[in-house]
C-alpha cells in the first residue's frame, strides 16, 4: 500500500474532527453568501433580470448531479486532495496531476482574491465609523496574520468561528426577506421569477455563466473527508445539504429583491446602480440599524471566505506534498493541532507577496485583485468540476458498477455535458467576470494552462526519473476498499 505508507510518513490530519454541520458551515462561509447577495447577486441581475432566482435552481440541478457521481466516487476515494485523487482514478496520473495544479492555482486564487474584498470593506467601515482613511492592505495584511493563525490553530478552531460567522450572515439575509415580504415589496408577486420561457431563455447564458459561481467550492466536502466524523456518509449528507441550501436559499433571497423591484423594473435598477443595488433594498426595507450591522457583516463574510478557503488550499498542497508531487515537506502536519502547517506557511507567503504585489503597483483591490483572482478561480474550479464527471465515468463503470448506472453514468454524464456548456459560457463572458481587457484575460487563461501543463510535466517526469514516486500519485485514500488499494490509474 504505496499510498497509505507515504500518507504515514508524511503525517495526517486531524480524523474525526468535523462532523455535518461543521462540514457544511465550512463550505458556506467559502461561499460568502451576504458577500455574494450584495456584491455579486447584482452582476447576476444585470445579466439575467427576473430569471436569476430560478437560475440558481438550474444551476442547482447541474449540481446536483455532478454532486452524485462525485460522491459515489467518494466512497472509494477518500483524500484531501479531492479533484486530484479522483481525476487520477479515473484518467490517469499525468491528468490528476494537471488537474492538482489547477486546483492549487484556482483554490489559491479564490483564498488570496478575497483580501482584496476584506481590504476594501474594512477600509470603508473604518472611514464610516472611525473617520479613518486607512489603506486597503494594512487590513488585508493584518487579516492574512490572522487567518495564518487560526489555520494554525487546526480545523476545530477554524469551524467554530466559520459557524458562528455564517449563522449571523444568513440572518441578516433573513431579516431583510422578513421585512420586504411583511411590507409587500413592490406589489409584484408574480412567479416570472421561475418560469421555464423566462428562466431558460437564449438570451440568459451569460447570466448562468455568473450563477454558476454562486456554488464555487461547495465539493471542498471531499477535501476534508480524511477529517470528516463519520467517514464517506457525513461528507456526502454535506455535499447534499450545501448544494440543497445554495440554490433554495440564493433563490428565495433573490426572489425577494425581485419582490422589492418589480418582475419587469429589476434588469433596469441592476443596470442604473448595480453596486447598490441590494444595499437600497436593506436601506428602504428594514431598520436603520439592521443596516449597518449588515455593513459590519460584510467584513466579516469575506474574513470568514478567506479562512474557509485558506483551509482548503492547505490541504490540497498537503496532499500534494504527502504523495511527492509537490515538495515532500509540505505534507507535513503538527504533532499537537494535526494542522498542515507548512502547507499554510507557503499558502500565507504567496497571499503576502500577492497583496504587496497589488499594493506597490497600486491596483485597484476591488477591480484588480478581487475580480480578476475571483476569474482565475471559477474558470479553474468549472473545468475541474467537467474533468472530474468525465473521470468518475469512466472509474465507476471499470469499478463501482454496483452503484448503479444513473450513479455511475447517467447522472455525471449529464453534469459533464453541462457544465462543458458553462465552462464555454465562461470563457466567452470571461471579459463581464473579470472587467478588464484582452491582455488581462488571455494572462488569466495562460496560468490556467500553465498550472495544467506543470502538473502534467512533474508527472511524466517522476514515472521516468522515479517510478516508485509515480506509482503513488493519487492513492493516498483513508478508508479505501481492500480491493482497490494499490491500483494505479
């Protein structure tokens, strides 16, 4: 068992850590949803007008069923490296490996793109509150020591805060609902909203090339599965109940913001004054003082996004490290907090020299560092999220045919074929994500391909330079089935 010893050299996490809840505010707070709800929902309105509610409940769908394949996987993969233990299964080492570094470059992008949200709120509720013109990266910088700290501090830290965090955020978003359906919003209550002409209409692709987003990071489930309590069942009952949430909830709350606009005045307000958009709605609907505990929220929502994120980019460099893809030290953990420490040392040096970087050249934080990062990210996670359907294919019907062929087959060959869609609808509307220029985008998609060809690189050349390391690329798996351990893709 190659794996497992090379995994027990390394060091391993901290097992039975998190059980279901914990698993599931990890991966929400990822997702930011009142950072979401405000900041982004209104970019997601622009594009798709009164059809964005059932967007989410499309897009939920999709996920759904990538959700199944991808689990059914999970039962004999089990590995902090998630998209590449699963893609190296089913398409071999050399795509795994590509597929790894991919995944560290959009995980890394998504973690280090947010201390740009986190500097421009804070600075904003300092000049509000204290009167104070503090630049954006002393904040950033300050919440990256922080975030380096509790990462430190190992998982059971990290998901008390996240939970605590996200409870106040989807409250605040419940508040507004209460009060906008308690008022009678605009008037407009009519069902536009889900209807299947509005909601699938041509026109609307770009929109869902946006929503998709809105489930950026929801498998990061598999990623904690070696510290999951209760093996493959928590991470899976998880997966179900964050994709469940994401797209109920978004589309209740965006439903609501329709209510507050009108069917047929929201695309038009979306485009009039899209960055306060939903901060209108708070202001006209609820109490002055539910308004500025939101703006306080907001802070918070992208603290608890970096911290969420941090986490899962540690532990994919961990197993990266554990298996000699990447430098060995790397999947090391510490004794006392089983937390992958030099994992998050390398992760907090990239975010400093990526923050300093923006700072020195005097880049927009928000228009620079936030988008194009968060445009890195999506890209890289959509192409994982096909990749991998594509591998769970083809690794289901050689080993897992007893879980039946929607599971193995029907189901994440119907994920590929949409979420292929939406990778093309990203790319095209790479321009809208990112708000910059030709030269920006093709750079984006360059360290997309870059981060693959890499992986790809380091694998080919460990099966001939050193095969002994080859062989044990991707079968690290806690739990794994006696039957399958040891295989090689």
């Amino acid at each position: 068992m190659p794996g497992q010893d090379a995994g027990q050299r390394a060091g391993t996490l901290a097992g039975n850590a998190m059980g279901t809840k914990d698993l599931v505010f990890t991966v929400l707070a990822a997702l930011a949803p009142l950072t979401l709800i405000v900041a982004v929902a209104p970019l997601h309105f622009l594009k798709g007008g009164a059809a964005v509610p059932g967007g989410y409940l499309v897009a939920g769908a999709v996920m759904a069923l990538f959700a199944v394949g991808f689990m059914t996987m999970s039962r004999y993969v089990r590995n902090a490296g998630a998209f590449y233990a699963a893609i190296s299964r089913g398409l071999g080492k050399p795509a795994g490996s590509g597929a790894a570094m991919l995944a560290v470059a959009a995980y890394n992008a998504l973690q280090i793109s947010t201390y740009g949200a986190l500097g421009v709120y804070a600075n904003t509720t300092f000049a509000h509150y204290f009167g104070l013109d503090v630049p954006w990266y002393v904040f950033a910088l300050a919440g990256l020591v922080f975030v380096a700290w509790l990462g430190f501090r190992g998982i059971h830290t990290s998901a008390r805060i996240l939970g605590v965090l996200l409870v106040l955020e989807t409250a605040v978003l419940v508040v507004l609902a209460v009060y906008v359906l308690a008022k009678g919003g605009s008037g407009d209550w009519a069902a536009t909203s889900f209807s299947p002409a509005t909601v699938l209409a041509p026109d609307n692709a770009p929109m869902f090339a946006l929503v998709a987003g809105a489930f950026m990071g929801f498998e990061a489930t598999a990623i904690f599965s070696e510290e999951a309590r209760g093996g493959i069942r928590t991470v899976r009952r998880a997966t179900y109940i964050a994709v469940g949430f994401i797209a109920v909830f978004y589309a209740f709350i965006t439903w609501v913001v329709v209510i507050a606009y009108g069917s047929d005045k929201i695309a038009a307000a979306a485009e009039a004054d899209p960055v306060n958009l939903v901060v209108a709605v708070f202001t006209r609907y609820v109490p002055a003082p539910v308004v500025e505990v939101m703006n306080v929220l907001l802070l918070t929502s992208a603290f608890a996004a970096l911290l969420a994120l941090h986490n899962a980019a540690n532990r994919y460099l961990f197993a990266l490290g554990r298996e000699g893809l990447l430098p060995r030290a790397l999947g090391r953990t510490h004794p006392r907090t089983q937390a992958p420490w030099p994992a998050g040392l390398l992760q907090t040096a990239v975010a400093a020299v990526a923050v300093v970087a923006f700072a020195a050249t005097r880049t927009d934080p928000y228009l620079g560092l936030l988008l194009w990062g968060s445009a890195l990210g999506f890209l890289g996670i959509i192409a994982l999220w096909a990749l991998c359907s594509l591998a769970v294919i083809r690794f289901l019907r050689r080993h897992g045919t007893e879980a039946g062929i929607f599971r193995t087959t029907i189901a994440p060959g119907l994920s590929f074929v949409a979420l292929t869609v939406v990778l093309v609808l990203v790319l095209v509307n790479l321009p809208l994500l990112t708000g910059a220029g030709t030269l920006t985008n093709i750079v984006i998609i360059a360290v997309a391909l870059v981060a693959v060809i890499a992986g790809v690189a380091r694998a080919l050349y460990l099966r001939s330079r050193s095969p002994h390391l080859y062989a044990e690329l991707g079968q690290t798996s806690v739990d794994e089935p006696r039957t399958l351990v040891g295989e090689h893709a």
